[in-house]
C-alpha cells in the first residue's frame, strides 16, 4: 500500500510541475507578445525594419541643413557674413587716405609749441581748452579739410628728463596734448627739429611712445638712424605721396639735439652730409608719385635766404623731391621754385607765442604726375588766436610774398606758379583751381 501511495504522489508532483512550468512559458510568451506589440513589429518583416533604419540614418544629414526661405532675414544676415572683404593689409610706414580722387591736397604749417608753461597753452585753458577759441576766420576748416594736413612738432611730449643746460630756451608738452594736435587735423608730424631732445634723451623716446599711442604718423626722428629717415606713404587708388623729415640744426660738431645712429634714438640730421637724404628722395620717387621733404634749416629771425638753405634745396631738388617745406626761421621767407620742385623756405612761426606775426598755410594740390597747383593761405596770429586773412591785411600779406619771393607768380588769390611756365601751362593750371 505504501509503494502504491508513493507512486501517486510523484505522479501528481510531476504534473503540478509540468502546470507550473506551461504557466511560467505561457506569460513569458505573453509578454514577448506585448513587447513586439508596442513596437510595431507584427506587420513588418525584419528586413523592411532594418531597411527603415538604414533610410533613417541616411537621412540625418539633411535634418542639420538650414534651408532659408528667400527674402528671410536669416538669408540676408548669411549674405552679408560671406561678402564681408577681407581686411587691407599696407606695407608698413604705409597709410590709406580717406579719398580715392584723382588728385589730393596737401597743407603744412610752421612751428607749433603747446609748452603748459608757455602763452600759447595758456591761453588756450584761460579760453575753454576748446581749439575752436583759438583759431578763427574758417582756418580750422583749412586745416581740417585738406586730405593730408602736417604740422612741425616742436617740442617734445614728455613728463620725464630735465632742461638741457646752457640752453636759453627748453619745451616740453604733457602727452595728453597731442590730442590738441590731432583736434586740428593734423595726419602727419615733423620731428625733426632743434627741440624734440630739450628734456634729454627720454623726452625724445617719450614723444615716439606718445605719438604712436596716438596713432599719428611721424618722420624725421626715431629709435636709430633707420627710423629718423624712414619715408612715410599716403595712398589711394589714384595718387601715392612720400613724406620725409630732415634738421640740420644744430650746425655744431656736437649739437644739442642728438642725430640718431645705427645705434642711438636722435633726429635724422642733414648738416654734416646730404648723403642719406638724397638717398631717402630718390627712394621715394622710386616708390611714389609725389615726393615732399619737411626741412629744419636757416637762421632764426633772419628773412633772406642763407646759403645753406639755397645749397641744400638744390641738392634736395636734384635728387628728385617734388614739394620741400622749411621751418626754423620762425619768420616767413620767399616762395620759390629750383626746376618743377615748389620751395617754401620757411612757413615761420604758426601757432607759437602771444606775438603778433604774420603766417599762412601752404596748400599743395598733387596726383599722379606732380604738383598740380600751389598757393598760400595769408594768416595772422596775435595774442595766441591765429586768424585766416582778409581783404586788406590778405592783401598786405601777399603783397610781402612777392615782394620777397624771385621766380614765381602769386595772384590776389594766393594761387602759386612758377614765373617760367609757359603761358599754356598757366591756363592748364587756373583751369585746375
């Protein structure tokens, strides 16, 4: 009976296993069911899923693609993006003006001094610190206007260094004044001159640092003699002018203001020989249409010509400059011309001291072949206001140019042309003006 019962019993643990197990694969079936359910799975082959996956993938790639309708903003921003030109890149020294005409005007001034100890500064804060109380009569827009306008720096900027001993008088500017000099148009400054070391040597490497802090161009002083006579270049489309500084003061073995070396910061000097200076003119006219050499030289408060003035701008004038400016006299002296090369010998004193003086702007039209016209702009400056002239004291002013310039023609008007030209180079030209 024992056997019998045991046997039941392991008949009936088999088949309560076997309900167990059917159980258990029954809703593991069902739940494999659900799964292919939710994805989809029932109507579609393995082969067609993974063709759909592939489609998908292929198709990533233009779902990154923006695709503007015309006329939309984003269009236009995208334009304008991918037609930005490419920024200019100058040779250095190099500068573009701001007009691409055919012919430019170029204007220069005499001696400036903004000195905080002496008048002309003074007199500028007692007014307002505003330019516009220091020169009237329009001059501000002569100066302005010109497309390149370059004044004579004489003075250093510095805060640093004390006066050179034994020297009657010594400048010095704050740095922050060369925005006075910037207010009045200038583009370009001459250094070289017998005040830009009255502080010592570092005045000199001060005025370098402030100017180009500044953004304004210089010539005729630097770091070495490689600098001091550097040529700087304006350009446009249309006409490129050279610029260079030269000093021959002072005319001593060892003078003041130090001339620079292939090793020292100092002025480019002219004095003890023309060499490099005729060299750095004939480099110019080589790689510009228009020559101009700045030029400290002559004596002080002397108005007829000395013979180092007359020998050099020769000299200048063979090796090919188109345009010389003087300086240093701190009086006018003659206009002139050496062969097609247009001379002022000394623009004087411009805005410089409380004394009364006459003064003026040299205008110099130039393009492509030359010097088109010249003429001279008559002012006055009194009591540290400089004014442009005139009627009657316009009149008197030029009437003294003439009287003391030789060679040359200079009409009520202040138009400049050579005595020589023939009489239809004369009409070309006031068909020009």
């Amino acid at each position: 009976m024992k056997d019998s019962s045991d046997k039941r019993n392991g008949r009936k643990n088999i088949l309560l296993f076997a309900i167990v197990l059917a159980s258990v694969l029954a809703v593991g079936a069902l739940v494999l069911l659900l799964i292919a359910y939710r994805q989809g799975r029932f109507d579609k082959p393995d082969e067609v899923i993974v063709a759909s996956s592939e489609e998908e993938s292929s198709e990533e790639p233009e779902i990154e693609v923006i695709d503007f309708e015309p006329g939309t903003d984003s269009e236009e921003e995208t334009e304008e993006v991918s037609s930005e030109p490419e920024p200019e890149v100058l040779p250095p020294n190099t500068y573009r003006m701001d007009t691409d005409a055919e012919t430019v005007t170029l204007k220069f001034c005499g001696d400036i001094l903004l000195d905080d100890n002496y008048a002309v500064m003074k007199n500028f804060v007692s007014k307002g610190s505003d330019v516009e109380n220091s020169f009237t009569g329009g001059l501000l827009d002569e100066m302005r206007e010109a497309d390149i306008f370059m004044v004579n720096n004489e003075f250093p900027y510095t805060d640093r260094g004390n006066p050179l001993p034994n020297k009657m008088y010594t400048f010095r500017a704050h740095p922050e004044n060369v925005n006075i000099i910037k207010s009045l148009g200038a583009d370009i400054a001459a250094l070289a001159n017998n005040h830009i070391t009255d502080y010592g040597i570092e005045s000199l490497e001060d005025t370098l640092t402030t100017l180009n802090d500044a953004e304004l161009p210089y010539v005729g002083a630097g770091q070495n003699l490689e600098e001091a006579s550097k040529i700087v270049y304006f350009m446009n489309d249309n006409v490129k002018i050279a610029f260079i500084c030269a000093t021959q003061l002072e005319r001593l073995t060892v003078p003041d203001t130090r001339g620079a070396t292939d090793e020292l910061s100092g002025t480019f000097r002219c004095w003890e020989s023309t060499e490099l200076l005729e060299q750095r003119v004939r480099e110019a006219k080589e790689n510009a249409d228009v020559c101009v050499v700045y030029i400290h030289w002559g004596s002080e408060n002397v108005e007829p010509l000395d013979w180092a003035e007359t020998t050099q701008a020769q000299v200048i004038a063979d090796a090919g400059a188109d345009v010389i400016i003087g300086a240093h006299p701190h009086i006018l002296q003659q206009i002139g011309y050496i062969g097609d090369t247009l001379i002022f010998y000394s623009m004087g004193n411009f805005w410089f001291s409380s004394k009364t003086y006459d003064t003026g702007l040299a205008s110099v039209e130039v393009g492509k072949e030359g010097v088109v016209s010249a003429k001279f702009i008559p002012c006055v400056s009194s009591g540290c206001v400089v004014r442009k002239s005139e009627g009657d004291e316009k009149a008197r002013i030029l009437n003294h140019m003439r009287s003391i310039s030789t060679g040359v023609n200079i009409d009520e008007e202040g138009n400049v042309s050579s005595a020589s030209a023939s009489p239809a180079q004369e009409t070309s030209e006031e068909s020009l003006q």
